[in-house]
C-alpha cells in the first residue's frame, strides 16, 4: 500500500500546530487558527483613520462571529438539532427514569431487580445511575422537551468537538464540516436519549486532550483521570477509552518509521506523563458506588451475555443493504481513497486507530459511533483542502444570513410536547397502557422486550416479564425462553410454565397470528400498535 513519501522534517510539521493553552478547554483550542484569519483579514481589509484595536466593538464582534467557519458549525448544530428531534423514543428510556425516580425516593442505589416477576430479587448492576439522574431531572422540569434537550445537547457537543478536532488538522472548513458530517451520518445508529451518550461525550475529551498532547506535547492531561470516573459512572463503556489511550501510548514507542508510516516517537518525559495518567486513569475507575463489580462489568457483557450479543440488534454485523450500510461504503471508500492515494504522509497510530475503529464498527454496529468520532479528524488531515476558502476575503453578509436562518429554524422547530408524545406513540403501546389502566388484569403479563421499560414506567403496578436491561434475564434463562415463545419453540409450554395469564404484544408478528388462532386465548384489545390476549381458562378479570 503506497502512503506517500515521506515529510522531510516531520516535527517542524508538528510544531506548526503548537499553542498555549488557554484557561478552558485547552484541548478545544482554536486560538492559532483564529489568529491567522484576523490577522489576513486586518491586512487586507483596513479601517480607514482608525487603528485596529480601536475599532467598534460590534464591528468587531460581527467580523469574529459571522465567518465562515461559523456558518458551518451553525450548519452542522442543525443537523444533530434535526436528527435528535426526530429520535426521542427509546426502549431504554423509560426503565432509565425509573431507576432515577427511586434513587431520588429512596436516597440509594437499586441493587436488586424489583420491575419484573421473572427476576425479581436478583442482584443487579446500576451501572448507568449518573446518567439516569440528568435525564430525570431534565424529564421533572420540562418532561420528554426536557430530556430532548439534555440529548440534544449531548450530540451536539460531539458534533461541534468532532469539527473542532477536524480544524486542528486542516485549514479548509468546508472539508472539516464534510467530514464532521459523514462521521454523524455513522454515529446515528447511537443517537437517542441514552446514556451511552455521556460516555461518548468522555471519550471525545478524552481523545481530544490526547491528540493535542500528540502535537504539541502539552495538554492537561491531569482532566483524564476525572473523565474516566465521571466516565464509569455515566456509561460501561469506558474500555473504549483505555483502548484509545493503549494505542496512543504504545504506538509512541516505535522509534522508527515503518516503511512510509511515520513514527513519532514519544520522549522519556512525555511517557512518564503518560504512565502517570494512565495509572492515575484506572485508579479512578473505582471511585463508583459498585466498586470492583462496576470495573467487571463490560467483561461480563462479553463473557456472560453470549445470548445479549449474539441476538441484539445493536450488536449485529454491519447490513450493507440498507441506508446505514451506504454510509459505512461511503466512508469505506475514502478510507481506501486517502490511504492509496495520500496527500500526507500516514502516521502510525492514526493507521492503527483507523484499523480498530473500523473492526469495531464493521462488527458490532453499536460502535459506528466510535468509528464517527474517530475517523473525521483522522481522514480530513489526509485529504487536505478542498474548497479555496480565505479568510481574508470573508462573505460576512452571506455568513450572518446564514446563522440567523438556522437560529431561526432551531426556535421554529423545537418539538412541542404533542410532537414528542407523536413519536412514542408510534413505537410504544400507549392505547394498551391505558387500557391496562382502566382494565386491570390479574396474574401474569407476557410482553415483548423493546416494551418492558415503557410499561415498567407507565404501569409501576405490574411486575414485567422481561425488559431490555438484558443482563439479569440472561443470567436467569428468561432471555432465552422470550425468544423461544417469539419464534414459536414450545410457545405454549413455556407460556404455562410462567404462569403467563395474559399477553401484550404487537399486533402484527407471528405471535399474535399464533395467539389468535389458538382457543386457549381470547383477544380483549386491539390498535394499529398493540394487541391484548388473555387465557380463556384464567380466573382474571377487570377490577
């Protein structure tokens, strides 16, 4: 594979990225960029009989906010505003609030599952409770606009991070915006209110205060550690990061360039801070209310949950006959674009981290949000510039009409409480919880999994048969015997052997064609979006 020749003198490149760190969010910094394009601009465009620095202060603040630059990040905050409006119901939601509702009740921890009958009493792992607690609160205050705003925000902060580290390698805003963009196009499968959220969140920080330590080696590497514990806290998935951290590090020791890969080799004082971290990393992992079994947790998910993984929709494979698989070609397709035909040179561990994070997303689609962080500041060094943007010669007018129309579109189109109830009613059954609510049914409920925390949360009263927590149900064999009754393998046994008095399942699925032709079963309710069966020979009625 030919990745071009190689630079010259690859640390005078390096040195060309260099800058003090401001007071906060050093790893963000733009300042250099920002300098240059002032200082074109204040060359060829003069105040006439006024000095630079006396200039009208509106005036200057016209010039330093509407640029082009600008106008991107606007554009591209309106899509994350766009994508997270239409995304707000999610399976895991609803049993998310309720562990937050009982935490701020009870002033602990669940510890043991007491949502549903089939594993009630296990020993149980709240391993997003941070998480659950912001989206909670958000919910109290403005109820789902609350959390749509909480989710909002967290995506696109990862957007406006994502472009900002794709500035950092190029000059060319356009082609950082682009790629920003593709990398969002990947990282859709994970946008809706999730915890997961904040764990993405953690690992951009993360990977942006590394790669400004990689280019300038200065960077507050003192934030990793607090991140990696608000990380464990918030979401599992902090191996991720380790992993980050591990390539980062190690590919740093290779002394010498690999054939056209170049190495940059870390100095004995730059690995020292890096040990330093990453001890001081791993150490804060345990400061969690589970200790060690928190640490475990991703493990177990590994070990344990072969079931979870195997059959989970976001741990499958990569489909590349639908739209999400037209993206990963896409980026596919530029991946092997740069790499044969290279503008720059590659470096090691950008070779490295492009191979992990596209195994990880290839195989478990879950990751494609990974792969979208990763891959944009990466591949937009490689590609260069693609548009003759120059600062100096800024179309400021076009620019502010720009952000003014998105500002305008932001306010105009933020969701009201019908939009949002709109969306779960359409993924949800909201007529069959109201229906339970008005007609009560005795002893048992068989539901399908995706609905087991939005019952959970609408109908405290009545224990589940399964939600998509997973672990416990796995742990338990409940996992298993819900997907035999759903694809009809021992459906019946399996029914009585619960003790399943009466079933809540959507109305169009070869389970509820099953239960309509079976005389053990009566429908009692039906809608576009959920059927109620229950057992002809059972002694529960309406209360």
């Amino acid at each position: 594979m030919n990745f071009g020749h190689v630079a010259h003198d690859y640390t005078a490149c390096r040195q060309s990225d260099r800058v003090p760190p401001p007071a906060t969010l050093p790893f963000l910094d733009l300042s250099e960029h920002r300098a240059k394009m002032t200082s074109a601009a204040t060359a060829t465009e003069p105040v006439p009989g006024r000095a630079a620095g006396q200039e009208n202060w509106l005036r200057r603040a016209f010039r330093g906010l509407f640029t082009f630059p600008a106008a991107i990040l606007a554009i591209l905050v309106a899509k994350a505003f766009w994508t997270c409006r239409d995304r707000i119901a999610d399976t895991d939601l609803w049993w998310h609030l309720r562990n937050a509702q009982y935490m701020l009740a009870h002033r602990s921890l669940p510890t043991t599952d007491t949502y549903s009958f089939t594993a009630a009493g296990s020993p149980w792992i709240d391993h997003s409770w941070l998480s659950e607690v912001i989206y909670y609160s958000a919910y109290r205050t403005l109820g789902l606009r609350g959390v749509f705003v909480i989710f909002t925000l967290a995506v696109a902060t990862l957007t406006i991070v994502t472009f900002f580290l794709c500035m950092k390698r190029t000059r060319d805003p356009f082609a950082a915006g682009v790629m920003t963009i593709l990398g969002g196009l990947l990282a859709m499968v994970g946008f809706t209110p999730r915890a997961q959220n904040f764990g993405w969140l953690c690992f951009v920080a993360v990977f942006a205060i590394l790669l400004r330590f990689r280019s300038a080696r200065e960077a507050p590497l003192w934030l990793i550690p607090p991140l990696f514990c608000l990380w464990i806290n918030c979401h599992p998935g902090w191996p991720m990061g380790i992993v980050l951290f591990a390539i980062m590090l190690l590919s740093g020791l290779i002394k010498n360039d690999i054939g056209q890969l170049a190495a940059d080799p870390w100095r004995a004082s730059d690995l020292k801070k890096l040990a330093v971290t990453a001890g001081l990393s791993v150490a804060a992992l345990f400061i969690n209310p589970f200790g060690w079994r928190l640490v475990l947790y991703p493990f177990d998910v590994l070990l344990r949950q072969k079931l979870n993984v195997a059959l989970g929709d976001e741990w499958a494979s990569v489909n590349f006959n639908d739209s999400r698989g037209v993206f990963v070609i896409i980026m596919l397709a530029v991946v092997f674009a740069t790499a044969f035909l290279p503008r720059k040179q590659w470096r090691i561990d950008d070779v490295i981290l492009t191979a992990f994070v596209m195994y990880c997303g290839l195989s478990h689609i879950r990751f494609l949000v990974l792969t979208g962080i990763v891959l944009p500041p990466i591949l937009v060094n490689q590609i260069g510039n693609v548009s003759s943007y120059n600062p100096a010669h800024e179309r400021r007018i076009v620019n502010a009409i720009i952000i003014t129309v998105v500002a305008a579109m932001l306010i105009a189109g933020f969701p009201t409480q019908q939009v949002l109830d709109t969306q779960v009613s359409a993924l949800f059954p909201v007529g069959a919880v109201s229906f339970l609510n008005s007609h009560p049914q005795k002893g048992n409920i068989f539901n399908q999994y995706e609905w087991g925390g939005f019952l959970e949360w609408n109908l405290p009263q009545v224990p589940t048969f399964i939600d998509s927590r997973t672990d416990i149900f796995e742990y338990k064999g409940v996992l298993r015997d819900y997907f035999a009754i759903s694809t009809f393998s021992d459906s019946q046994k399996l029914l009585d052997k619960y003790k399943i008095t009466y079933i809540v399942y959507p109305t169009h699925t070869p389970l509820a064609y099953f239960l309509a032709n079976n005389a053990r079963w009566e429908q009692i309710y039906q809608d576009n979006q959920a059927v109620i069966y229950r057992r002809r020979d059972s002694v529960a009625g309406h209360s």
